[in-house]
C-alpha cells in the first residue's frame, strides 16, 4: 500500500511521539494516553488525522453515479448528512472504505491512508459517459476529528461530517497548525483508536483482510443499505443476508490487565481450554488500553466460536463480548 509523503506540522507540539505502521505521520500521543483518551469522552480537544487519503467527486451526476458504485445508498443523499460507504470485490470481499459528505455541490471523502490512488483509479475507470470528476485532495486538505460534545467551532468555510461519534473537519493543509490552535488539547492516534475499539467500530486493513465481508465486522446498515439497487458484490452480500451466515464475527475482548505487552494485529485467538498451542480460531484486529476499561481488542472469530468462551490472544487471557451476533 502506497503511503502519502506528507509528515503532520503537529509532530512539531511538545510532547508528540510520532506513530508508527498504518498511521505514520501524525502523532501516536502527546506524552499522556489516559489524559488524552479522557478529553476527547469528555468532549474537548482534537485528533489530528491529516495522515487520511482525500477525494472529491465533482459533477451533476456525481451522486447518481456514486449510487451504481457504492453500498450505500446515496442517489438522494441531501447536503452536509454524514454518511460511510463500502466498495466491493465482485466476490463480495470488502476493497475500500470511504467516509462521505456532499457540500451539495461537491462530494467530499476521506480514506484509509495510502488508499487514495487505488481508490481514484477504479473510480476514474468507471465514468464511462458519467458526467463527474474525481480528484485526490490529499495534498490540499487534511482531515481533524472534534469528538461528540465538542463545542468547538469549525473555521468558516470548513466542511464537517457529523456523526453519533463527532466531526470530521476537511481543513486546507496549509492552514492545519493554525486551526487546530483553537481546538484544545490533542489528542494522539492512540486515544483516538482506543474509542473506536470500545465503540466496536471496524477499520478497513485492521478488521478487514482480503477476504472479508461486510457482515462479519457489524458493516451491515451503517455501510451497506440492504434494499438499495445493484452495486459490485451485491449478490454476495445478499445471499448471505438472506440464506446464510458469515463465516466469521467480529467480537470484544476484555484482556487480562497483568500482562504488560498488548497483543499484536494479527496475534492467533484460540479457546482458552485448549491453551496456547491449541487450533487457531481466529486473531486480534486491533488492541489498545483504554482509560477506564484496561486493555482491550477487537478480534475476528470464526462464528460457532461459543459467544461465552473465555479465549487466548496469544498468551493473553480474554473475555469476549458479542459484537456480531453468530
């Protein structure tokens, strides 16, 4: 995966400890997780996450086009509704992720950093006679999360996606260090994950592989509308909705707090009756410590997994709670 070049002015803030992997170039923390984690439940400060891919999709058609592409249901998206989107393999197996908003004249998105260029380059071989543009706005504009409750004020001309879980700004990159001045405290990347963990909330490349599909991590009705017309991938996704099950759910895990290493994406899940050598059953998506529940993950299971079995990530004791019901 192609990653954008572009290093965050906010690393230059006392305290900022660069992040590492897939959120490279922006902040892991600013010297104090649990603080950080607090602020933002508490609705004060900002996630910088200028690190995402941006696109724009421009044109009269652009909304009707967007429908025949997406999971969602978009064709009378009205202007300034948040709303998130899935692009599918023709097998059904997630590809893209994208978190959208219409200004009502331009449709504005952001995506898993380094995703951009793939993303641009299918959409642009699907144009056809469609008339619509689509431009990578990474260069030009950076993405800074408000959480729910923030009281802040978006910059006048700034286009925000508000969501149950806060606001997306789309701020001119040039102009990021300035603005966020004004939001608060910052709050680093691991704060921010730490709530999407407890929110059960997927991520495309760390809840996703190559063969996932969108009901084994909870997509079903947030990404994907099930009643909306034929789109890549519908056919999988429909039969499973109607006639089958996934093959694996997305479940919650509590970890054992003793142990001082969190599991790793990736790490094997197996029952915890059978120990550490036992089948693998699974692995860990994402972990983190969170300022009031201790370590906890996401993990990806297969579904006759027992919704009451304690579980092994790696070595780490683990109790699950049901985030895709089997």
């Amino acid at each position: 995966m192609q990653r954008h070049s572009t290093t965050s002015p906010l690393l230059a803030l006392p305290g900022a400890v660069a992040a590492e992997g897939q959120d490279e170039g922006v902040a892991a923390h600013y010297g104090d997780l649990f603080r950080e984690q607090r602020a933002l439940a508490d609705g004060t400060g900002f996630v910088d996450l200028s690190h995402r891919g941006v696109l724009t999709v421009t044109g009269e058609d652009r909304l009707s086009w967007l429908h025949l592409l997406l999971t969602q249901h978009v064709t009378e998206l009205p202007p300034n509704q948040a709303t998130e989107a899935l692009i599918l393999s023709a097998n059904g197996h997630v590809e893209h992720a994208l978190y959208l908003v219409d200004d009502g004249a331009t449709v504005w998105a952001h995506v898993e950093p380094g995703t951009q260029e793939a993303l641009i380059g299918y959409l642009d071989s699907m144009k056809f006679f469609y008339r619509v543009e689509v431009a990578d706005r990474t260069d030009d504009y950076a993405v800074v999360h408000l959480p729910a409750g923030s009281i802040a004020q978006a910059p006048e001309g700034a286009l925000a996606r508000e969501t149950p879980y806060g606001r997306d700004l789309f701020l001119p990159r040039g102009e990021l260090a300035a603005y966020a001045g004004t939001y608060g405290p910052p709050a680093g990347i691991l704060a921010y994950e730490a709530l999407r963990v407890e929110g059960h909330r997927p991520r495309l490349g760390f809840e996703t592989d190559h063969r996932t599909i969108p009901h084994e991590v909870g997509w079903i009705g947030g990404a994907v509308h099930l009643t909306k017309g034929c789109y890549r991938g519908q056919e999988t996704v429909a039969r499973v909705q109607n006639l089958g099950k996934p093959p694996r759910r997305l479940v919650f895990l509590h970890l054992d707090g003793s142990d001082v290493h969190l599991p790793a994406h990736g790490t094997p899940v197996r029952l915890a009756a059978d120990g550490a050598e036992g089948r693998q059953l699974g692995f860990v998506t994402t972990s983190a410590r969170h300022h009031e529940l201790g370590p906890i993950a996401l993990a990806l299971v297969k579904r006759n997994v027992p919704v009451d079995a304690p579980l092994l990530a790696g070595e780490t004791a683990a109790a699950q709670e049901v985030v895709v019901a089997p």
